[in-house]
C-alpha cells in the first residue's frame, strides 16, 4: 500500500519539485546565456575600444614628437648662424648637426633644408641603418606642391603631407616605403622667409606600432585614409589601392557597402556599430586637429578595428555548448549547484585572463612612452615606473618602487616638495608641476637635470594614485641657451656697429622704441634713456623731408639711403642717410627698423670733389685751347715752313744743273750743301710732325701680327737697297695688342735702325722676335751693327740725340724719340742693351693688362 503511495508521493513531490527546479533551471541558464553573451560581447566591444583608444594615442603621439622636431629644427641655432652668414663652415656646421640629430632620431629617411627657391642646400639620408650627409644630388624641388605649401605657411607651422608611397622618378619604390613629410617654414632672425624643413618619416614605423596593438586583440586593426583605401589592410594586397593603377577598386566601400562606411564618416569621431557583418569600432583622425599650427592638406585617417560575425559566434558558442552540457547533468544527477559553480569558476578565470592581457597591453603602452612615467600614492610612494625612468634615472625598477618620490628631486628641494605634495593630495587636478619654475631631477649618481613633469590624479579603491609624466628638456634647454647667446651676441653687435640703428613709430611725434650706442653719438645726447623720450619729429630741419620719407616706406615697404638735414639733441645740423623698412607688431601697430648714418663728411667731401671738378674742367678747356693752338703751329710749320725750303732747294738744284760751268768746284760744293741743309730740314719737319701726331693719336687696341708686319717692313729695306745681303731671322707667331698703326712706326725706326746701323758689318744679320722674363712677354729687335757705348744710353730716346756721326750714318735723331712715346703711349716700356761694334738690342713691353 505504502510503494505506490510513496511513489506517487514522490512522483508528485518530484514533478513539483523537479518542474519548477527545471524550469528555474532553463530560466536561469537562459538569462544566464545572455548574460554571458551580452559580457562576452561587451568585453569584446570594450577591448576593441581599448585597441582604437591604444592606436590613436600612438598615432598622436608620434604626430606630436615629429612636428616638434620640425619645429626645433626649423629653429635651429646652426641654421640661423648659417642664414645670417651663408659661410661654407657655418654650413657644414649646420650639416653635421643636422647628422647628429638623425642618428639620435633613426625613424627619418631624409631630413633635408631648402632654400626659399625650393633648391636643396643641406640634406641627411638613412640607408642600411645608417644616417649620412649627401652632397653629389642635391635637387630643385620648387616644383613640388609641399615645398609651395610649406612655404605659404606663418610662423612655427608645420605642413603634414598625405601618408603615401615614397616615389623615385615617377615610379613607387620597391620594396615600398610608406612615408609622412612634416615640413616647417624657416624664418630669418629678419622675419623674412628663408626656406623649409623637410623630415621624410619612415611610415612603416607607425604601422608596424598598429600592427603590435593589433595582434593584441581578436580583430583585425585597420588604418584607411579618407577615400576608404587601406594604408594598414587586411593583407598586402589590399593596401595602398590609390598608388597603384589595379588596385583602384579595392576599397572599404566595395568591401562592405557604401551603408556601413557612410555610417562611420558621418559618424562621431569615435564610435562603435554592430552589424550583421560583423564589430566595426573606429576613430577618425585629422592631423591638423590633434597638433596645433599644423596644415595637413585636408588629410584625414580612420582607424577601424574589425571583428568578423564568425569571431562573434566563436566567443559564445562554447558558452552554449557548456550551458547545454550543464543542462543535462544538472537534470539527472543533481548537478546543478556544482555545475554552476564550476561553470563560474571557469568564468571567473577568463575574466581573470582578459584582466591580465587587459593589463599587458597597459604595460606595453606605458613601455613604449617616449616620457618617464611615475605613478606614486597619496603617501608620495612609487608604485610603478615604465622604461624610460628607469633609462633617465639609472635606477633599476626594484630600486624605485615602494621608495618616495623624492629619492628622484635634488636634495635642496626634498623638503619643499613633501609640503607641496601634501597639499596636492588635498586638491588633486590635472595640471603641470611648478608653472613658471625651473625643475631638475636627480640621478642615481648625483647628477641632475631640468624636466618638465605634468600630474594627472586618480582615485581607486587602494586611494588616490598620482599619474607624473616627466620629459627630459636639456636638448631644448641647450637649444635655450645658444639662443640666448646669439641674442647676445646679436645686441652686441648692433650695439657695436659703426652706424646707428633705431626703431620708431611713423606717428605724429616720431617717438624712438630702441637705439643703439651710435645713435646716442650721432644725435649728441647723454644716453639711450634721453633720447628714447626724445620725438624724432624735433630732429628734422625741414618738415617735408620727414613726410616724403614716411610716406616712401609706407608706400614701398622700405627706403634706402635717403639723404635728410637733421640736427643733435645740442641743435647741431647734420647730414644723415636714412634707411627703413616697415613691419607690424602682434597687434598689427606699423613701426619702422632702420639704419642712420652720418654723411656730413662725405656731403663735405662731394663739395669739394665738385669744387675740384669744375676746376678741372675750367683747365680742361684752356688744355684744348693749347692743343688747338699747338695743331695751328704745327700746320703752321708743315705748311709755311716747308715753301720756303723747296724754293731754296729747287733754284739750288736749278744752279747746279743749268749754272755749273759757271762755278768752281768750291761753289758746287756750297750749293750741295745748301741743298742737303734744306732737304735735312724738311725731314727734320716731318719727324717733329710724326712725333706731334704720335702724342695726339687715340689708341684702336686690336690683335697685330708683329711677325708679318716684320716681314713687310724689312721687304721694303731689301727692295730700297738690293745691293746688301743681310741674315733676316723672324720668330713666327708673334702678337701683339695695341694700335696697329702706331707698332708700324715702332718697327719701321728700330729696323729702319738696324740695317743701317749694319751697312758696314761683314755679315749683317737682324732678329726679331720675344722671350718670356719675369712673367712678361718681352719682345726684341737685335743686330749685329756698329753697336754703342751704354754710357751714353740715358740720351738714346731724346729728341734730336744722335750717338753717331751724322754723315756717316744719316738721321734727324727723332726715330727714337717717336718709337718711346709709342710704347709709353700703350702702358709700355722701352730700353736697349749695347757694346761697340758688338751690335744692339732694343726690347719692349706692351700692357699686360690691356692685353688681357
């Protein structure tokens, strides 16, 4: 009776029981599956966001070091000294810093300055792992649409070009070499435009960080610019589609429709969309936005992190496959508590794992910071350091952590800073440490440093953690102080300068900013503090000057030289030359930099050059008087002197010739000798004619050939005097420059002089030719005649000085007179070298540098 009652009992008490517990248990295991779904997914969804958030923090940092050293570069003290100087040393210094900055900074495949023409004067390669200065192929690039761009830009802007492919020659470059250029206008300490900085970062550095973050993570990290074409895809094939013609339709859109890409461009910047074709997490990036004074070109980015539906499916298939499992047991042998706490157990552990890579991922992007990063407790205790603490510091990380922050702050600022740290912990913020001081950190062996350190406050559960990024600035403190020594050097020089330089308004009263020493001198006043009260309009002489010049400068930037009347402080007037160019301030207020120099010297000395001018003209005047009259005189002696001589020769040849008989022998002889006395005085005449016309002659410089003017001359002797036999030796090649005319008469005289110098020589021979003495071609006519005593050479080129006898060897003795004044007429010299009866040379020179 008691088995079937039982049984139905427990039958029925069993049904109770075990249907509600079963269907408690699908209730629980269904909400359970969902909830383990839904957590899977958020966790997915979370670390995908993690990865995006980890790129794009990698991506602006790396944006920000690379536009910051273009702008250190752009401002480099050895390119400023190089612009002010352009010396070949300044130069090379430039260079060779340039180099040590590339070697510091290996991730730049050029760094490269060009001028403002766009030409390439200074540029650094990386090849093989190794930087280096080129020379050989430096290029002109004015071209190129970054070098206009760049150098459109203001002040302390950076240009960021497209990420591309770099090209060589119209053809991409194998294997590829994805590259950024960052370029920075320079400026002059002028303010003027002297060029750009160009630095070609190699992109495969970016990509490969991408690709680190990404291997983290379930999906796939993808980096695609603003025309949906891949720079990091998902296979190699699928990247860079715009740079290669069959590839142009590989594209995101293609991949996954226009709906899901429209979606993330409209989009906000950072976002998260399922979708049935699977997690799209992205964020958009715009280099222009995240760096200040940067022109990207309208470059955008996306980063897309994508996890496919099969990913999705993989993550909960196995929790439904467990639950499954769990159902089934929990039915038949009362597993369900244990099944369930297992089953929690298990998740608990992946939770406990994801937490862990979750935290790797942490420890990898602090490692991989370019800045120290300290992380202390409110008691001010380390509880963890990256890297580059530890690299900065020297210390090890066991010696850091769990010791106080001020085991890294120089000793004489150990107990400021605990009273400093106290009160942040009271009001933490996120703001720089010590706005407007100088901060130092201390290394492990004493030595310190300037830093710059940033806190960043976090409230956990074990307290508030204090976040301290420090950065080492002695690069950028060195690069302070050179700057400062230059500026030093700068207002030195000004202040040292000869001629005065000021800065003024163009305003009513003229009113001086800054002056140098000079200015002070010049303007008489007792120092630089006394003059800058004093209005410049005051120092005008006339009123009008200081308008014209004002309005010069306003109207054409700048003037240059203007010569002004202007008196000193005392009420001295003076002559000044003004010169000015006209800037603007931040405020957009003109004001003038200018140079003033005193002239009255000069002004002073252009009086009596002039002075001395019109003196000289006046005699020019009565010079041309005199050589007018001279010509008179000399057509005079041509003309009225020579009547008279051929009448008194012509009756005595008439005497001689019809009256003879009637003359004794010793009458002949006095007709004869009137008649050589008339005929010696016209050759006399026409000698001093030839000498007037040599002096009065203009020189027509050209080439003459002396060899055949040589030739010429002594071919007409020879045919004068068949009879002599005479060794003729002419160099060949012989030219000169001069007036051809005037060498004629040169050589005319001296071999007119020489073959008949030689009559009486047994074997007459005459040489022409040149040699080579001290640097000088020296050209010569040599003879072997009846030769001279060199004690009587001083009267040799005299007029009228003859060394022979005259009825012997006939002459006027005003050959060589004429032949001195032609040489001395082309800038020359003349001279000869004797011994009697041992034959003559004459030499002579011509003006080398009018020959040249």
């Amino acid at each position: 009776m008691k088995t079937p009652k039982w049984g139905y009992q427990f039958l029925q008490y069993f049904l109770r029981l075990w249907l509600p517990l079963v269907l408690l248990l699908v209730v629980v295991l269904w909400i359970l599956f969902r909830t383990q779904a839904d957590a899977a997914l958020a966790i997915l969804q979370a670390n995908e966001r993690q990865s995006i958030q980890m790129g794009k923090r990698s991506i602006d940092a790396a944006l920000s070091v690379l536009v910051g050293d273009a702008l250190y570069l752009a401002e480099h003290s050895s390119l400023q000294h190089w612009l002010d100087t352009h010396d070949s040393e300044a130069k090379s210094r430039l260079a060779h810093d340039f180099l040590a900055f590339a070697k510091r900074r290996p991730h730049y495949d050029q760094i490269r300055f060009l001028d403002e023409h766009g030409y390439e004067r200074v540029r650094i390669n990386f090849h093989d792992g190794h930087s280096f200065i080129e020379l050989a192929s430096l290029q002109d690039l004015s071209e190129s649409p970054y070098v206009r761009n760049t150098l459109a830009l203001d002040e302390k802007a950076v240009l960021i070009s497209p990420f591309d492919l770099n090209i060589e020659q119209g053809v991409i470059e194998e294997p590829i070499s994805p590259t950024i250029r960052f370029s920075a206008p320079v400026f002059g300490d002028d303010g003027q435009k002297r060029g750009l900085v160009v630095l070609n970062y190699q992109g495969y550095r970016l990509l490969n960080r991408l690709r680190a973050i990404s291997e983290q993570s379930l999906g796939s990290l993808w980096l695609l610019n603003a025309a949906g074409y891949w720079l990091l895809g998902p296979d190699p094939g699928t990247e860079w589609g715009f740079m290669y013609q069959d590839r142009q339709a590989v594209r995101f859109e293609r991949e996954f429709g226009e709906e899901i890409w429209s979606a993330i461009m409209q989009g906000p910047q950072l976002g998260q969309w399922e979708h049935e074709k699977g997690l799209f997490t992205y964020s958009k990036i715009s280099p222009a936005e995240a760096q200040n004074n940067v022109n990207a070109e309208e470059e955008r980015w996306v980063l897309i992190s994508y996890v496919p539906p099969s990913v999705i499916a993989a993550s909960t298939a196995e929790n439904e496959r467990n639950l499954v499992i769990a159902f089934i047991g929990l039915t038949f042998v009362l597993a369900l508590v244990s099944g369930i706490i297992a089953y929690y157990i298990v998740r608990r552990r992946q939770a406990e794992a994801a937490v862990r890579a979750s935290e790797i991922r942490f420890r990898g992007l602090l490692e991989s910071a370019p800045d120290g990063i300290v992380i202390v407790d409110q008691r001010g205790v380390i509880t963890l350091v990256n890297s580059q603490t530890e690299q900065w510091f020297g210390y090890t990380r066991d010696e850091l952590l769990g010791n106080h922050i001020e085991q890294l702050i120089p000793e004489r600022f150990r107990s400021g800073h605990v009273k400093v740290r106290d009160r942040y912990a009271g009001k933490p913020a996120t703001r720089p440490m010590g706005a407007g001081l100088e901060l130092f950190g201390r290394r492990k062996d004493g030595s310190e440093f300037p830093v710059e350190i940033s806190l960043s406050p976090l409230q956990t559960d074990q307290g508030l953690l204090v976040t301290s990024i420090i950065r080492d600035i002695t690069s950028r403190k060195q690069a302070e102080e050179m700057q400062r020594q230059v500026e030093m050097r700068y207002h030195g020089l000004v202040n040292n300068l000869p001629v005065g330089v000021y800065r003024n308004k163009p305003d009513e009263k003229g009113q001086f900013l800054e002056v140098n020493q000079a200015m002070v001198d010049i303007f008489e006043a007792e120092s630089a503090e006394q003059l800058l009260t004093h209005h410049f309009r005051e120092s005008y002489c006339d009123l009008a000057e200081r308008n014209r010049f004002i309005g010069k400068v306003l109207h054409d930037g700048y003037v240059k030289g203007e010569e002004v009347r202007l008196k000193t402080l005392k009420g001295r007037e003076f002559y000044a030359a003004l010169s000015a160019v006209m800037k603007k301030n931040e405020s957009g207020g003109i004001y003038f930099d200018g140079i003033l120099e005193d002239i009255s010297m000069r002004k002073e000395s252009e009086h009596k050059i002039q002075q001395l001018n019109e003196r000289l003209q006046a005699r020019s005047k009565e010079l041309e008087t005199i050589n007018r009259e001279l010509e008179a005189f000399s057509y005079s002696v041509s003309h009225d002197l020579r009547a008279p001589l051929r009448a008194m020769d012509g009756f005595s040849r008439t005497l001689l010739d019809e009256y003879a008989d009637h003359f004794d022998e010793k009458g002949r002889d006095r007709l004869r000798r009137i008649r050589a006395a008339a005929q010696r005085m016209g050759a006399l005449i026409d000698d001093l004619l030839k000498l007037s016309r040599v002096s009065r002659t203009e020189i027509k410089r050209e080439e003459v050939d002396l060899t055949q003017m040589a030739n010429e001359v002594l071919q007409i002797l020879q045919q004068d005097d068949p009879a002599r036999t005479v060794c003729i030796q002419i160099q060949s090649g012989l030219m000169a420059y001069g007036d051809a005319r005037l060498l004629r008469v040169v050589m005319d005289n001296l071999l007119g002089n020489a073959w008949k110098f030689t009559a009486h020589a047994q074997a007459a021979s005459i040489e022409v030719g040149e040699e080579l003495k001290g640097g000088q071609i020296v050209y010569f006519v040599r003879d072997n005649g009846i030769g001279f005593d060199m004690a009587y050479a001083d009267k040799l080129f005299g007029a009228f000085q003859r060394l022979h006898d005259a009825a012997e060897f006939p002459g006027t003795g005003i050959g060589l007179a004429t032949v001195q004044r032609v040489i001395h007429k082309h800038g020359g010299q003349i001279w000869a070298e004797s011994a009697v009866n041992q034959g003559t040379t004459f030499y002579f020179i011509l003006d080398e540098k009018e020959s040249a």
